[in-house]
C-alpha cells in the first residue's frame, strides 16, 4: 500500500474491508450498507477508484463493525460479486471470503416481469434460480422470465 | 406429496410420454366406468380472464369422470371484485375443493398457487407464458394421428411471437427426436430468438419459410393459430397482418394425404370453414383430445389413474 492509499483510507483495528469492488459500484455497494439497520453505529470508510493490479481500477470499503448481516453478503452477490470480504482482527487480515454468485436468489429482489404475479403481491417472496452454472442470467420463479444478474440488481428489495 | 402440473418445463421426456399413455388409457374406458371414477371430488375452475373453451374443457373432463365442478369464469364474479388477494383466494377455495384449474392474466400464478395450496393446482394459462394442458394435448394429438411425435415435420402458422401455444409446443418438441419445424409468420410476429436458439444441441430443426402453400405441401402437420387482436398496442399494426395467413379448402389439393392441419381454437378467418369438410381437419378432433388429456391429468393429480 502506498503512502498515499493509506492517507485516503487507513487501516482499522477490527472489522472488514469490502475488496476488489468493481471501480463504480462502490457507491451502490455504500447504499447497501447504507439500508442494514445493524450497522446504522458502524464507522465506516469509502475509496473509489483505486488502481489494482488485477483489476484495473476498484472501490474498496472499510466498516469497524463485529458482524456483517447476512442479507447484506447475499445483496453483494447480486449487485457486486466477486468482491472479497476480509475479517480484519488487531489490524491483520485473519479471514478471507470471495462472494460467489450463487445458484439462487431468496427474496432478494423483484421480478423484472411487471405482469409477473410477485408484482401483483409483493407480499410473496420471490426466487430466481440460476439458469445453468456459470450463468449470468436466472429465471423467476414463478412467471419463468430470464433476466440478467445486472438487471435483478436494478429490482432489489428492501 | 401432492402433484401439481404447472409448466412443461417441469416435465421430462418420459412424464411427457407417461402422460400420453395415460390419455390413451383413459380415452379407451367405456363411458361408464369412467363416469365412475371420481364420485364426490370437486374441481374449482377459477378463471381470472374469460376462456370458454378450456374451461367448458375441464369441466367437461371432470363431469365424465363422476366427479362436480365449481368456479367462476372472471374475475369480476370473484372476490377479486371486492379487492381479495389472489392468495386469499386460493387459499378460501382449497377449502371447497379437491383440485384447482386456474387460468390468470398474470404471469406466474399457477405456480404461486401451488405452493399456497395443499391441494393439486392445473395451470390453465398464465399469461404470457405458459399452457401446458395445451401442449399435451396436442402432443397427444400428434401422436394419435401419426403414431408417433419423432421426426414429425410441423409448420407453425400466424401469431409465433406472441402465442403462448406455439412457445409452449415448440419447447416440448425439442425434447423429442428430429422434430423438423418450418416456422411461417408475418416478420412483426417472428417466433422469439430464444426458442430458435433453444435446438441448438437437440436434434430439433427451425427454418423459416414465407410460403403457407409450400408448407402443405411438405409438412405432415401445419399448425395454425389466430393473430391475436388483443396483443396489439397499435391496432394499425393488427390491421397490416390479420389475414395474411388464410387457409382455404383449395389449397390443401395439393397436399399429401397425411396432412393434419390443427388450430388450438377460436378461430377467426385463418381456416376458412370449408377445410372443416376435408380429410385434413383435425382441430375438432384436437379439442376432443383435450377432454381425454385433461381427464387423464386429473386423474393423476388426484392418485386416481385407472
């Protein structure tokens, strides 16, 4: 790290760090955070536009926090998989977990379809499987209408 | 575990098949010993959206089977009037009923029911996208005029992109084996790239072809199907391609002697009325089918298979 990176973002005692977020979504990664009422006390810290080796460019988030909500790590896997989460301890990095897309998506967005029945009552709790591994694009569970991961990420529930 | 039919894509090759063999069991009962088989089970018909021939269709089959039949035929003679959930719904006539054949103008409530209900759901059409009563039907049709679905060679007719039938008919004609399809439609109703691109790694074919008359003369079966007034946003449009498909007895002069020209019903002016005379006919005999099929679905959502 640079004299300059650890300026803009420095390092923390305890919590994570949101790595290898794609250079532009983390500010939609931010308003994720932003929505989880379990991290309303968490301090936490933004860097956008990193340069990195394998990627390019990335954003990179800091939270000192003691856990990560679940439901957060699932919205991750939809608006911005691939990105690494690491547990920082005594400021060491002591695990790491790259966030996979998974083979579902449990209530975590709306359907695209507005004449699909999830939309009628949003009430139901809406499943997108993923239409074959390695696949970007899933299918409703119940009107059966393939959309991208790109535009579930656009539908999230709250 | 209860049974619901809910989307052909649910169904493998060998379900697609038992479901033919129980049809051709049950159409070959004697009237009377069918007519015995559900004493005292109820089906709901809950129509959403006015479909005479595929309710009377069910209602039909479930009456022939001894069994009654409740229901509405739309929704505004339901609680949905009132503003009741459509899950309210389901869940209120469950209660009513041994099985429920549901027709929605929202896609993906048969399957909602399903999970709501702790009794076996039918989808009778939802939406856009899916009928799979249909499309066994007319598996069950193919297979009874020609002995078999393999290798049949089928022309689909009219309103490709928006016919939820032909979308349904062609997923599961890919499962068969070298099912030759010619697809015949205005180029504003194109059948849509996904399904086309859906034979790829099957032994299924699609060409594209303009020419009905070519079709009879090539084709052991032309499936024809009504363009849909009501999938129009601009009825300009509508007005450009309503006719452009129009089958007339003359035409079929020429046509081999194996030619079935079927139609999922209503039709407008696609078949004129004097095909109905000739040997090629067989959307009559299509929605006889559909009672048989439809029987043999209940009787197997129901644990009742003769």
């Amino acid at each position: 790290m640079t004299p300059q990176n650890i300026l803009l973002i420095p390092k923390i005692e305890r919590g994570f760090v949101i790595d290898h977020i794609v250079a532009g979504l983390g500010i939609p990664v931010m308003a994720l955070i932003g929505r989880r009422p379990e991290l309303g006390d968490a301090v936490v810290t933004l860097g956008l536009n990193y340069k990195s080796t394998r990627m390019g460019r990335k954003d990179m988030i800091k939270l000192q926090a003691d856990a990560l909500p679940e439901r957060l790590l699932q919205m991750l896997a939809l608006v911005s998989p691939g990105v690494t989460i690491k547990r920082i301890a005594n400021f060491e990095v002591v695990e790491k977990v790259v966030i996979q897309v998974p083979e579902l998506f449990d209530n975590l967005a709306r359907c695209i379809n507005p004449n699909c029945i999830t939309n009628g009552e949003p009430h139901v709790a809406t499943r997108f499987k993923r239409l074959e591994s390695g696949s970007k694009h899933f299918k409703c569970g119940h009107c059966e209408r393939v959309c991208s991961l790109a535009e579930l990420a656009g539908h999230l529930k709250a | 575990m209860k049974k619901d039919l809910i989307s052909i894509d649910d169904l493998g090759l060998e379900q697609i098949l038992d479901y033919l063999d129980l049809a051709a069991r049950v159409e070959a009962l004697p009237a009377e010993k069918k007519a015995g088989l559900l004493p005292g089970k109820i089906l709901a018909t809950l129509f959403f959206e006015p479909s005479t021939r595929t309710r009377l269709s069910f209602e039909s089959a479930m009456c022939r089977l001894g069994g009654r039949v409740i229901g509405f035929s739309e929704a505004a003679n339901s609680s949905t009037a009132k503003g009741e959930s459509f899950s309210d719904t389901i869940r209120t006539v469950e209660q009513y009923a041994d099985v429920i054949a549901v027709r929605h103008p929202k896609e993906g409530t048969a399957r909602l029911a399903a999970e709501i209900a702790g009794i076996p759901i039918l989808n009778a059409g939802d939406g856009a996208n899916q009928h799979p009563t249909q499309t066994l039907l007319d598996l069950y049709t193919l297979r009874k005029f020609f002995g078999r679905v393999d290798g049949l060679k089928i022309a689909l007719v009219g309103d490709l992109k928006y016919s939820r039938t032909i979308h349904s008919l062609c997923r599961a004609l890919l499962a068969f084996d070298g099912v030759a399809m010619t697809l015949i439609s205005p180029e504003s109703l194109r059948l849509p790239g996904y399904l086309t691109k859906a034979a790829a790694g099957t032994t299924a074919t699609f060409r594209e072809s303009e020419s009905l008359v070519d079709a009879l003369r090539d084709s052991d079966v032309v499936y024809m199907t009504r363009i849909q007034k009501e999938r129009f946003p601009d009825l300009v449009e509508y007005e450009k391609v309503k006719d452009c498909y129009r089958l007339e007895a003359k035409m079929l002069a020429g046509a081999p002697a194996r030619l079935k020209v079927l139609h999922p019903l209503p039709r407008v002016n696609e078949i004129s009325p004097d095909v109905d005379a000739t040997p090629h006919a067989g959307y009559f005999e299509q929605a006889r089918n559909g009672v048989i099929m439809r029987q043999a679905l209940i009787l197997d959502l129901l644990d009742a298979r003769p």
